[in-house]
C-alpha cells in the first residue's frame, strides 16, 4: 500500500482543520445563544431605578399617602346632619331640658276640686324661682299616677297684664297634643292634652292640682251638669 504523498496530507490536514473551526464556532455561537436571554434580562434589570422610600419620587408612595390622608379626614370629620328635601342640611341640634314645670306633693292644696273629678294629686310649683321655659327648649309634666311627658316648647311670650305664658307640644307626636301653661304673680294655670285625654293644672301660692278632666260621657250623666267649672279662687297680677 502506497502512502499518500505530501500534497495529500497536507489537503486533509487543511480539511479536518476547517471541520474543527467550524464545530468550535458552531458551539460558541450556540453558547451565546444560550446565554444572551439571561444576560438581557440582568441588564434590564441592573437598568431599573432602585424603589425609593421617598413619596417625592415614589409615585405608589405617594398614591398610598393621599389615600391614607383621605382617609383619616374622613374619619375626623363629624357626621353631617340629617337632610330635609336631599339637598339643604337640617341642623340636628338637641334640644335644651329645663327643669319639670311642675312637682307631685304631699301636702294637700287648699284650692278646690271641681266637681265630677275623679282623677287627681296634688302638686307643686316653684314660685320662688320659676323655670320659664322658652321656645326651643324641653320641659316635662307629670300626670296623676306618675307618668312623666316631654314637651317641646314653640313660643313664649309675656302679657301686657305681666304674666308669663308658654305653648308647646307632646314630644313625639307632632303638633297634635298641644300644652299650655301661664305663670300669674302668685297662681299658675296649664292644660295638657294627650292621648288618653286632657288635664288641668292649677295653682295658687304654688300649690295646687293636676287632674284629669272628666270627659263628655261623665258630665253627660243625669244629674251632672254638661259643663266644668274652674275655680277662680287666685289672682293674676
């Protein structure tokens, strides 16, 4: 066998050469198609600002801060009054309690009854000093038997005679149960109407009664007359 000459070996020399080159490419390229999505994504991320805890150049900082801000105004500001026709505030102001216009006794008046009365107690009016109710304010009135009303006061005013007068209603009911009470210089005279009926309240040197008055079927009955007399054994000064 005949060995290749010198022009043979140095062509497949050259060839084998090329093949190596071209294999050591092929994997270096392929290496570097490898790598690159990895080295974009360090790059992407070495290009980011770092996040700042200053609101001035955060702006999620600075969103969460208004929203939180938002929040505590909210949480600080009173609850606003209740509305009348859903558009003007109705001021929602409670209203002022002055002292009961009148207490339950012990001692018995020396005024008459009237006749046919048949609920009663007696009772007591401060006349040393008087709690003159005024207009937007809430008194209370007690009834035989205990039962305490709230009245709303509307109006006040005093006579051209001196005396001082107040009107107002039954706390919970409107303007349906009107109450009516008058201060004299020495006697007190009030009517108060509920739903169970209306009473009467007189007084004299502050002592005096609340009772019921007798409805039409008492004073209807024979005998009876159809008419109640008040008594006017006190003066007005």
């Amino acid at each position: 066998m005949a060995l290749p000459s010198s022009g043979n070996f140095k062509r497949i020399y050259l060839a084998l050469s090329a093949i190596l080159i071209i294999a050591l490419v092929y994997q270096i390229t392929r290496e570097d198609a490898l790598l690159q999505p990895n080295q974009q994504l360090e790059q992407i991320l070495n290009e980011q600002p770092p996040l700042s805890t200053d609101p001035a150049t955060s702006p999620v900082l600075a969103n969460a801060n208004r929203e939180l801000a938002r929040a505590q105004q909210a949480l600080a500001s009173p609850a606003r009054p209740p509305v009348a026709d859903g558009n003007t505030p109705v001021a929602a102001k409670p209203a002022v309690t002055v002292p009961d216009a009148w207490r339950m006794a012990d001692s018995t008046p020396s005024i008459p009854l009237p006749q046919s009365v048949s609920v009663y107690e007696p009772v007591s009016v401060d006349m040393q000093n008087p709690a003159y109710p005024e207009a937007g304010q809430q008194t209370s009135v007690m009834l035989p038997g205990g039962e305490r009303l709230q009245v709303n006061v509307e109006a006040s005013k005093t006579n051209p005679n001196g005396d001082y007068s107040w009107r107002g209603h039954l706390d919970g009911h409107g303007d349906e149960f009107p109450v009516v009470m008058t201060y004299g210089g020495n006697s007190v005279f009030a009517t108060v109407t509920t739903p169970n009926g209306s009473y009467t309240l007189e007084s004299v040197n502050g002592s005096g009664w609340i009772y019921k008055n007798p409805s039409e079927f008492e004073l209807s009955q024979p005998g009876s007359n159809d008419y109640l007399e008040i008594p006017h054994g006190h003066e007005h000064q």
